[in-house]
C-alpha cells in the first residue's frame, strides 16, 4: 500500500517483485571488466549474450555499450545503448533507460565527434519520464545541461542546471550536486555572471575539502583561478 503525502490522491498498490540475482554470465563479465579490462569483458560477453533470459538482456546489452565505449568502439556503443534503450523501455525498466540515455548522450557529444543535434533528440526523449524519481531526474536535468552548455543555448542549459542543483541540494546529496559544477559555471561564464560563476566553484571546493581533506579537485581549481582572472582582467 502506497500513500501520498497530497490528500487529494488516493492510496494505490504495487505488485512486489520477488528478488532475482544476476545471472552468472553478467557477473562473469562484471568481474572480468576489473581483474582483466574492459575488452575481455566486451568479447566475453558478445559471446554469452544470446544464452541469457530475454528479462537480462536489457541490462547486459547497457553493460556492453559501455564496455565498447571505454574501448573506443564508438559506433558498438551507440547501436548498443539503442538495443538497450528500446528494451528497457519495452520492459518497463524506466530508470535503466534513462541512465542508457545518458550514457548515450556522452558518447554522441564527447567519443562520436559532438553530435550535438543527435544527443539534444536524446535528451528530449527523456523528458517526462520518472518526473518524481530523484536519481532519474538528476540524469535528465544532466544530460541536458551537458547537451545544452556544448550548444551555447545557454536558456536551456541555466534551466537545467538551477533544477538539477536545487534537486541535488533537496536531497543533501553533495556528490549529484558536484556533478553539476563544471557546466553550470562555464554557462554562467558565457552569461558574463562571473560572481556567480566564482561563488558556485568555491564552495564547491569546500564540500570536496570536507569530504576528503586529500583530495583536492586540480581542474575545478585551475578553472576557479581562470574565472578570477578574467574577472579581475
């Protein structure tokens, strides 16, 4: 039984789905990604693929993209992610497909030569789906700032970024909020907020210095002292 926090909703209920493990050929193939490299694990899988239950093979069709992906197999990725995508879709599998289109996007903008029309069509389709499941639409509101920011439409990207960050910030989740930074910032370069852009990547670097007092995030620093210079400039 399911309630709503609105009064005006109605209690529904969900069916329960029994927990199923994975099967064996995926966690081969997760395991051989670590102990020998993601090319061992793409060919072990490629040759497994077709012995496994049509309900797995949705999530092993995402894990191959990704595996050609870090491969460099552009092209594999993509028509892959698009299998998965549509099965996932097909299944239900909501979350899944929307963590395929990200991958997806990255892979059209930054390893298939900045496809950005094709990555924008991708993010579009992402739209409305999950709208009150958060990690999907951090996701979303990603990828399409990710999309927007490589675009120069800088409306679109300013958008997803507020909602993406205000989300993040909703769930005091700082790690989603950090993901958001380096685009959010370079829109507001191009918008000429550099205060903006200068306040939002310190403290940034604060959350990084309380989260591991080691680790110090070199690229967020160069780009904080580049915006400081300019704006000085």
């Amino acid at each position: 039984m399911v309630t709503s926090a609105d009064s005006s909703l109605q209690p529904w209920h969900l069916n329960l789905v029994q927990y199923r493990p994975r099967p064996s050929t995926i966690e081969q193939a997760l395991k051989l990604k670590i102990e020998q490299g993601s090319a061992d694990a793409a060919n072990y899988l490629e040759k497994h693929l077709e012995n496994l239950p049509e309900s797995w093979t949705a999530e092993a069709l995402s894990e191959l993209g990704r595996l050609y992906k870090r491969t460099g197999k552009t092209e594999q990725a993509l028509a892959t992610l698009e299998k998965s995508r549509k099965l996932h879709l097909s299944q239900g599998q909501l979350s899944m497909f929307i963590k395929d289109s990200t991958a997806t996007v990255h892979t059209l903008i930054i390893d298939a030569g900045m496809q950005l029309n094709a990555a924008r069509k991708v993010t579009k389709s992402m739209q409305g789906i999950l709208p009150q499941h958060y990690e999907s639409q951090h996701f979303f509101h990603w990828a399409s700032l990710f999309a927007a920011n490589k675009a120069h439409d800088h409306r679109a990207a300013l958008f997803h970024a507020q909602k993406g960050t205000e989300l993040a910030k909703s769930f005091r989740n700082k790690r989603y909020e950090g993901y958001f930074v380096s685009d959010y910032s370079h829109t507001l370069q191009k918008l000429n907020r550099l205060d903006e852009a200068i306040a939002l990547h310190q403290a940034r670097q604060q959350d990084v210095e309380i989260e591991d007092a080691q680790c110090r995030d070199a690229e967020a620093l160069n780009t904080l002292g580049f915006i400081q210079w300019h704006h000085r400039q």
